[in-house]
C-alpha cells in the first residue's frame, strides 16, 4: 500500500434537472492502490464514474490525474492519458467479433492491426473468452458481455482501471476468479477503483472502501470495519441490509 | 401603410403556421410512439391534397374534401403500419430510412403516375373572397385553414389527453415495455397513432390545396417544414411542434417580406440547419444523454 | 464481419475487368445501349462506394451525395470551359468534393443518425436552389461543354458512344477499390466500425470519433466529386436539377449500396451492377411504351427499396454469402454420406 495520489477528486457536483447526483463527492486514489466504491441504487456512482472519464460535465469541482487537471476534457483524451472504464451497461460493439472488438482497444498502443491482435489475444487469453474469439460479441451471454468489457479495457494498458459493476450478476465461483485476475493486474502496477452494488462483492479484494450515499461520502474505510458503520447499515435499510452489507 | 404590411405579413405566417402545425404534429406523433422517422410525412399530406383536386374535378365543392381527406389518409396510413411500418420497428437504423424514404418515393411518383406532373388549382367557395378587418385584408380561404387547423389541434391534443386510447398512446411514448406489461395491445395503439398522424397530414393537405396550387413534389417543403417544427418543439412533444409550425410560418412570411419571396425555400433550410446547430435539444424541449 | 477480405477485392477487380469485357462486346457488336449502362453502373459504383464508407463503415447515413456530385459535375465542367485539359478537370471534381466534405464536416458531423441524413438533404437542396439563381454557373439552364474541334477529342476527352468513357470510369473505380479496400482493413477500418456501433464505447477506447468521421467524410466527398466528372465528360451538358436531384443522384447513389448491402465492402458494386442496367432497360422501354415513364421509374425505384429494406434488409451480397455457406454444407454433407457409401 502506499504511494503518490494517482486520482483526486474535488468536490464535485452534479446535478440532472431536480436530481442532485453528486453532491461535492472528494475521493483521493493512491497509485497502486484497490479501492472500492459502493453504494444503494441512485447513490451516485456511475455518475462518478462518468465525470472522471469525462462523459459527465460536473457543475461544480475538479478532477485531477497524475497530477494533471482533467475537468473538461473529452472521454478519448482521457482514455489516452491511462484511465479505463467498463461500462455498467455493457457496450458491445455488437456486430463485430470478440477478437476484434478487443483488437480496436489494441489499437490505441499499438501501430499495425497485427501487434494489435496479438495483444489482444493474449488479453482474451486472460479473461477466458479466448474459445469465443470468432463470435460475434452481441452472441455472448451477459456475464460474457461483462467479459468483453474488462478485456476491452485492459487491452488499453491503463495505469489506472475503473470497474463499474463487472461482478453483478456473476456466479460466486466466477467472482472468485475474477477477483484473481484483478489481483494479478493490481500486481503489476495497475490502480483498480471498483464499483460495486454490495459489500461482499469486493470484500477480501479492496484495501479501503467509499460508501456513496444520496451523492456524497457517507463513510470511508477498511472493509470490514464498513460493515459494522451503524450510518452505513442505516443507508442500507430498507434494501435487505444483512445480505448487502455481508462480508 | 408599412405597418400593415408588417401586420398582414404576421397574420398570413400566423395562418399557414397553423397548417404546418399539422403536419408537424403528426410527424412529432409517430416520432414520439414509434420511434420511426417518417420521411413520407409530406407526402401523405399530397395525398390529402389530391383528394381535395379530385372533389373539385368531381363537380363537388372542395371544403367537403377535408373528412374524407382525414379517412382515406387513416386508412392509408393504418395499411402502411401493417405492410411496412410494423416490420421495421426494430429494424436497424438504415433500414427504416430507407423503407420511409421508399414510401415517400411509392406516393409522390405514384400520385405523379395517376394524377401527371402538371399543376392543380382547386377552386371552392372561398375562393378570391377576403375578411377586411380594419385596413387588413385577410384571405378567406387561409382563415378557415387556420381556423380548422386549431380545431383539429384541439380535437387531437383532447383525445390524447382524455380517452382511454390517448392514454395508451402517451404510456407507449414513454415506455414501451411497462405499457406492454400493463396489457395495453401496443400494436394496435401503433397503427391507430400512425393512420392518425398522417390523417391528420392528409387533412392539412386538403387544407393546403385550398390555399396553394398543388403538384406531385409539393411533399417535400411541407416535410421539410415539419421536421423543423419538430425540431423547434423538442421532437416528441406533440404541442410543442405545433408551436414551432407557427414559428417557422411567421419567420417564413416575414422573410418573404423583408428578405426574397424566392429565397423561402432557403430559408426554411437554412434555419433547419440552425437550429440543429445552435439548439440540438429544441426550443421547447431537453433530453439527457445516459452512458 | 464486414472487414473487407482477400476475395472481395479480387471479386471487385474481376467485376471491373469483367465490364471493360462487355464493353469490348458491345463495341464489336455496335450496342451502345450495354455500353451506357456499364457505364452507368460504373459511375454509381463509384459514388456508392464512397457513401458506403460513411453509412456501412461509420454510421453516417446520407440522402445527399448530390452534393459532392454535382459539385464535381460543375468543376470539371466549368475546368473544360476555361480550356483545362479534362483529366485534369476530373481531379479537380475530386479535390472540390474534398474541399467541400472538409467545410460541411463542422456543420454535418455534429448531427447524429436521422438529423445527420435530413442535414445532407437540406444541403443538397440548398446548393441545388443556389446554383438555380446562381448567372454565373449558367443558372437554371445550365452549362455546355465546348466542342471539341478535331483533334482535341483527348483534351476534352469528347468519344462517341460510351465505349472508350468506360475504361476511364473502369480505371477511376479500381483506384479507389485498391485505396479503400487497403484503408478500411487497416486500423482506420476497426475505428470507423466501433464509431459505428457504439460512439460512447469507442471513445473509452481513446478513438476520437470527429477525427475519424472527419476522414471518412473527405475521402468520400473526394470520389463522390470523381463520380460527378464522370457525368460531365460523358453528358456534356449539366444543370442543377440534374446533378443535385434527390432522386436520380443521391438517392441512387445510398440505393445501390443498401441494395448490394452496407455491411459488405463489395455491396456497392454489386447493387450498382444489379439495380442500375435493370434501371436503364426499365426506363428505356417505359420511354417507348409509357407517357409518365418518369414518374413510373421512380414507382419502381421506391419497391425496390422497400422490398429490399423488408426482406433482404442484409443486402444481396450477403444473402448470396450465406445461400453459398448452406449449399457448401449440404455439398459437404452429400459428399460425406457417397464416402461412406463407397
Ligand atoms: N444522464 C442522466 N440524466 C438524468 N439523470 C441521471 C443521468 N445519469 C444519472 N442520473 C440520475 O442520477 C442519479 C444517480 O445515478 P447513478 O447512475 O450515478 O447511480 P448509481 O449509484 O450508479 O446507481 P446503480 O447502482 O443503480 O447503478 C440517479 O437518480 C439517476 O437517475
Ligand atoms: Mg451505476
């Protein structure tokens, strides 16, 4: 653990017409670090998400990279400086392959479609969607669908790799393992923020976790003292917060 | 005496902006329930028109045209849904433009075919006879399109806001599958919203052949001219685009004023252009962007 | 998928020599009719090629390639009327078609889907009404190519008959079949197509789709203003209802490429070859038997594009690709069970 902040974020609002989304959410990321952000429904985070990677113009706040202020700039400028994202709605380029969707990721470190594929095989490789290289992605199943979205992503080489809610919807086995080849990519350097819906989702893989609530920090922490937060519990009463908030 | 060219030119607008109005609500209708693009809106609208020439070549005066203008346009328009229409909901992108646009090819050749290339002038009742109010004079036939395009206007905005049906069409717009959920028969709300939105097109055609000469291409402008005011209006709202209709009308006679009778046509492209620019979410409307 | 592949760039390069063939035959046997209709077809290839790298491989569906063509009409028309030797009128057209994709770029390509293709109607329509009231590009009645005094047939590129314009519109299609072809399999090809099916997902990617569009719109204003002077040297004669037509020009032009199919490279080419001869020889005999063969041809034109839209939404080329994926299996299956037999 440790290191220099890598992600900071300052302050920033959001509003969408009556909804205030983000309401001056700070979060400070340290290189190397796996942090996990969670929260109910609505509470804010793919928002968070969304001004970070510049989808989302926040109203208010700041929002800095290595260093770098990156308020304001567009999402594939963003994309260049290092930072990945999937997406909680999965986006498929549906009527390319598996290969090639990833080969389009590749393509942003590497000059000719042939380095590309190699990388992105050996991505494919990684995620375990190697046998579905040749289908067509919008073919694949969901959970195959978050796949793609993890492969794409890493196919980039980012330093630092925002996850919106890759494991909902998985098996316990296949978070298992996918919460292994997080470990390997953290291990080699790569900052991980995960978003996730409940607690155990991330638990024995998050170093601190974020509770966003109504669109600002309710609580900060290591994961297991979180659960025990009784202001955390009270946000998640009401949406069975025994199961959500389980370690 | 330049104030009453201001004036008069403000009233003409006003006028055909009423008729533009239905024809862009019709448009903004089937946007808003289907969403499809109906690139033959105008057209449809012709083919009211030429209902009303035929009622003229017939011996019948034309004003008795409008209600059957309406029905053999529904009619038309509830065929179209069920050949055409009805396939090409999920179709992808492409593929529902180029259905609409080959609608618009079928009519506007196919009234060609029937009717010949030439120009039509319907006579009727009102024909060269004008209101005077005060030092205006107001052409007869325009003031009863304006005056029939605000009743069918209200007649349309009440069913959609007071009869079961209306209903139905509003929850559909808003969201297909908890309306389908809720047991509302979407696809027989879909082809009573599409018979309706050219109906109505097909009145205002017949509204248009009172005040205007009428020939196979005549579709073009007037489609133009709707999706403008859909534009303006915020595209799905059905109220809004009748606002914009009368917006474009008074900008349209204005500058035919002040500016060039020729350029018009221009014109109203040039401000299409504009306002996609400069206000992509309407004058009346806004939407959000979801990743 | 729809990556263009080996075989459809030797099927293209075939289809050409293939029509330089028939051209060949219809000059031996005096058939100036065939020889217009390849030429014909040549042409749309040409333009429908071009408006298939914005609609099937980014996205961008236009209805108003008569822009660029008719700009192209006009240039090499007006480079042949200040004594420009044409061929070089003919790059001209391109370097307009260019030129103006590169200045509509910041007004079009703002716009997304249908606003996109109403934009590049209403612009057609806007040059078509300015080149109306326009005295010095001859107005409403248009311009006529000088004659060419004996002699000078190369300079203005003046030939009898369709037959010898066939080879050049042949050598411009090849062209760009080769630059395309070699474009759309390399890196820019998987970027426009991610554009294509997903903005947002491609600007995760660090793809800057402005940048991309902005490329595939120039390049097709480029060989759309080709396709334009192709027009002019043959018809030596032009005015702005013709050139900038809804219907006969950019409304063919998106025809052939939806016909033969948007998803394939080869598409374009195909539907040009199918949709534009059967055009010609409708309308040639409705002109002899009909009054309204106008009107007619566009009744025919509108099924077409409906029928093609309803049941064949993929287009011809794939559809013959998938009948030729089934008959290759029942082939296979056959053969197995005579093995077995034997
Ligand atoms: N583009 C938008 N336009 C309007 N409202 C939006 C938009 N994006 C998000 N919202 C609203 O902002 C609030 C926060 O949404 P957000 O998607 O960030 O929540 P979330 O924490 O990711 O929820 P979930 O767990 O359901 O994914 C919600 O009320 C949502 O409806
Ligand atoms: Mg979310």
């Amino acid at each position: 653990m440790g290191g220099r902040e890598i992600l900071v974020v300052e302050n920033v609002w959001k509003r969408f017409g009556g909804i205030v989304a983000l309401a001056g959410v700070s979060i400070e990321v340290r290189e190397g670090e796996r942090l996990a952000i969670i929260g109910p429904n609505g509470s804010g985070k793919t928002t968070l998400f969304n001004v970070i990677t510049g989808y989302v113009k926040p109203d208010r706040g700041r929002v800095s990279f290595d260093g770098q202020d990156i308020t304001g700039k567009k999402p594939h400028q963003i994309a260049r400086l290092g930072i990945a994202r999937t997406f909680q709605i999965v986006k498929p380029f549906a009527n390319l392959t598996v290969e090639e969707n990833v080969v389009v990721a590749a393509l942003s470190r590497n000059r000719s479609v042939e380095e590309a594929r190699r990388h992105a095989l050996h991505v494919l490789e990684l995620v375990g969607l190697y046998d579905k290289r040749n289908v067509r992605a919008a073919m694949l199943n969901l959970a195959e669908k978050k796949r793609l979205e993890l492969a794409k992503a890493l196919a980039l080489n980012p330093r630092l790799l925002l996850l919106d809610e890759v494991a909902a919807g998985l098996r316990p086995s296949e978070i298992k393992e996918l919460k292994k080849l997080l470990y390997k990519i953290n291990s080699e350097g790569v900052t991980i923020v995960m978003v996730e819906h409940v607690l155990r989702a991330v638990s024995g893989f998050a170093e601190r976790v974020v509770v966003l609530h109504h669109g600002s920090k309710l609580a900060e922490g290591r994961p297991e003292d979180i659960a025990k937060d009784p202001r955390v519990v009270d946000a998640y009463l009401g949406s069975l917060a025994s199961q959500l908030l389980e370690v | 005496m330049d104030l009453t060219v201001l004036a008069s030119a403000i009233v003409d607008g006003l006028l055909m902006g009423l008729v533009y109005g239905l024809v862009a609500l019709g448009l903004a209708l089937i946007w808003g329930v289907m969403n499809i693009i109906n690139f033959a809106h105008g057209d449809y609208m012709v083919l009211g028109a030429y209902i009303a020439v035929l009622f003229s070549l017939l011996g019948v005066d034309a004003v008795y045209a409008l209600p059957f203008a309406f029905a053999v346009v529904y009619l038309a328009g509830v065929a179209t849904y069920k050949l055409v229409i009805r396939r090409i909901l999920d179709a992808p992108f492409v593929s529902q433009i180029a259905a609409t646009f080959a609608l618009l090819l079928l009519i506007r050749y196919g009234v060609e075919l029937v009717a010949g290339p030439r120009t039509w002038i319907v006579e009727s009742v009102l024909s060269g006879s004008v209101v005077r109010v005060g030092p205006l004079s107001i052409v007869c036939s325009k003031l009863f399109a304006g005056i029939v395009s605000i009743a069918v206007f209200v007649v349309v905005y009440l069913f959609l806001t007071r009869t079961y049906t209306g209903l139905a069409v509003r929850a559909i717009a808003q969201n297909r599958s908890a309306a389908m959920l809720q047991g509302i028969d979407v696809d027989r709300v879909n082809s009573i919203v599409f018979g309706l939105g050219v109906g109505v097109a097909g009145l205002a055609g017949a509204l248009v052949a009172l005040v205007q000469p009428v020939f196979p291409e005549l579709g073009g402008f007037y489609c133009l001219v709707a999706f403008v005011s859909v534009v303006l209006g915020g595209f799905t709202s059905v109220v809004g685009s009748f606002l914009g209709a009368i917006i474009i009308g008074l900008s349209e006679s204005l500058s035919a004023v002040y500016i060039s009778p020729t350029l018009k046509n221009a014109i109203a492209f040039t401000v299409f252009i504009l306002v996609l620019l400069f206000r992509p979410t309407g004058l009346f409307g806004r939407f959000g962007r979801r990743v | 998928m729809s990556f263009p592949t080996q075989r459809e760039l030797v099927t293209a390069l075939a289809v050409l020599i293939f029509a330089i063939a028939a051209d060949g035959v219809a000059y031996v046997f005096d058939k100036p009719f065939l020889a217009n209709s390849i030429y014909l077809a040549l042409m749309y290839a040409l333009a429908g090629l071009a408006w298939n790298i914005l609609a099937g491989f980014t996205g961008l569906v236009s209805f108003g390639h008569a822009v660029f063509f008719g700009l192209g009409a006009y240039a090499t028309m007006i480079a042949m009327l200040h004594k420009i030797p044409a061929v070089l009128g003919i790059l001209l057209a391109g370097g307009v078609g260019f030129l103006a994709a590169v200045l509509l770029a910041p007004i079009w390509l703002r716009l997304k889907s249908h606003w996109f293709t109403l934009a590049t109607i209403a612009t057609a329509e806007i040059l078509k009404l300015s080149f109306i009231v326009w005295p010095a590009v001859g107005g409403a009645s248009g311009l006529q190519a000088p004659i060419a005094e004996p002699g000078e047939e190369l300079y203005y590129l003046y030939f009898r008959g369709a037959y010898l314009y066939v080879f050049i519109a042949a050598v411009l299609v090849a062209i760009e079949v080769v630059v395309l072809w070699s474009i759309l399999r390399g890196p820019i090809g998987y970027k426009l197509q991610a554009i294509r099916e997903d903005e947002d997902a491609a600007m995760a990617l660090a793809i800057d789709p402005l940048k991309y569009k902005f490329f595939a719109l120039a390049i097709s204003g480029f060989f759309t203003g080709l396709a334009g002077s192709l027009y002019t040297i043959r018809y030596r004669f032009i005015d702005p209802f013709t050139v900038f037509d809804l219907i006969s020009v950019s409304t063919y032009i998106a025809l052939v490429g939806i016909v033969g199919g948007i998803y394939t490279f080869l598409g374009p080419i195909i539907g040009s070859f199918i949709v534009v001869p059967a055009a010609e020889y409708v309308r040639s005999t409705l002109m002899s038997i009909a009054s309204r063969y106008a009107a007619l041809h566009g009744v025919v034109l509108g099924a077409v594009l409906l029928i093609v839209s309803l049941m064949a939404p993929e287009g011809v080329v794939e559809r013959v690709r998938a009948k030729m994926v089934v008959w290759s299996k029942v082939v296979k299956v056959v053969r197995e069970w005579v093995v077995e037999r034997s």
